[in-house]
C-alpha cells in the first residue's frame, strides 16, 4: 500500500515540474517586444478656435484595442505614448479622441482648461463630441508620417 501512495505522488510530482516547464519555454509573462509592434514616435499641437490647449489627453486608438496617448503642455503640444514605459505608436490609421483634463469619455466633470494666459477657460465639455466621444478625428500613422495637429472649432 505504502508503494503505490509513493508511486502516485511521485507521477503528480513529475506533471507539475512538466507543465512549469511547459509554461516557461512557452514565454508565459514575457515582456513586450517594442520593436516588434514597430512603433513610431508621434507628436503634434492642439489648438481650439486657434489657442493652444493646456492639459488635453489626446489618445490614438487603432485595433486590435491598442492605444497610445499623451497630455498637452501649456503650449497645447503633446507626444505620445505606448505605455508607461515606451513613447510612441503602432502604425495604421487610428481614431484620434481629444478629451480635456480630468474628465473621461462620458464623465460629466466640468474639469477647466487652462488658457494660455494661465487664467482658467473653457470647462471639459467645451470640446465637442465630435472630438472625443464621436471622434470624427483620424491619423495615419507610419515612419514617414509622425506629426499631427489639431485645430478644433467650438463649433464643428
């Protein structure tokens, strides 16, 4: 009796270290290859009805659900990108969705944007739908094709 519990242990033994193997040669927690997704450096301006936009997060969507985004700066410039540790975008055409400061598609924050004399302007919903949540807004990205701007209008 006491042969057979020790037979069976050690074959429940032996499949666990085979499928740890297994797991390890099949790169199960690999990191991301960023040369691989071949990403290009994209940067640009944002503007609304000509001023600059402060503090915009403007996110280019492509599928298969990846996207890259940034925030602008003061000057309404932004760069993408990938992720927290990688500027930049996969190529292909995107859809662009510039939402303002803290508020998120669909939020009804009325976060601020900061005008360029640094005096608080428009509240977040001042961008249009058209821009954001109903993007009209397209890029096509590729090595030769990197920068972006947008002129929004109040008024679509």
């Amino acid at each position: 009796m006491k042969s057979n519990f020790t037979e069976v242990a050690w074959r429940q033994g032996k499949s666990w270290v085979v499928l740890a193997a297994l797991l390890l040669l099949t790169g199960c927690g690999s990191r991301v290859s960023y040369h691989e997704l071949g990403l290009v450096s994209v940067s640009g301006r944002v503007t609304l009805d000509g001023q600059p936009l402060a503090g915009v997060t403007v996110r280019f969507e492509g599928p298969p659900n990846r996207f890259s985004g940034g925030k602008t700066d003061s000057g309404g410039r932004y760069r993408l990108l990938y992720d927290s540790n990688q500027a930049g975008c996969t190529p292909g055409e995107k859809i662009v969705r510039i939402t303002a400061g803290g508020a998120g598609e669909g939020s009804d924050e009325e976060t601020p944007i900061e005008a360029p004399d640094g005096k608080a302007a428009a509240p977040a919903q001042a961008i249009p739908a058209a821009y954001n949540s109903a993007s009209t807004l397209t890029a096509n990205v590729s090595s030769s094709n990197r920068s972006f701007n947008f002129d929004l209008k109040s008024m679509p």
